[in-house]
C-alpha cells in the first residue's frame, strides 16, 4: 500500500507547489523550467517503478 501512497503524494505535493518550485528555479539557480520538468518526471517514473518492483 505504501507503494502506491508515496509516489502518488509527492506528484500531489509538486503540483501544489509548483509556482514556488518554478519561481526558486528560476531565481536562485538561474535554470529554466523545462529541464526541471523533464528531470522530475524521470525521477518520479524511476521511483514508480522501483517502488512497484520491490
């Protein structure tokens, strides 16, 4: 059960955020948002499907 809780909060938990996310990004790391699109939702596919294998 703690395999389909966990992923399923952090995706809620970037959505909710994601204007501070975005704003922090661009701000202080001077990195666009498309790279940190792209890098969380391989992060999370990863940690999906690691969760769901163990």
């Amino acid at each position: 059960m703690i395999k389909f809780i966990i992923p399923a909060v952090l995706v809620f938990l970037i959505v909710l955020f994601w204007e501070k996310i975005s704003d922090f990004g661009e701000k202080k790391l001077n990195i666009k948002l498309n790279y940190i699109v792209v890098s969380s939702v391989i992060v999370i596919i990863a940690i999906i499907l690691l969760l769901l294998n163990y």
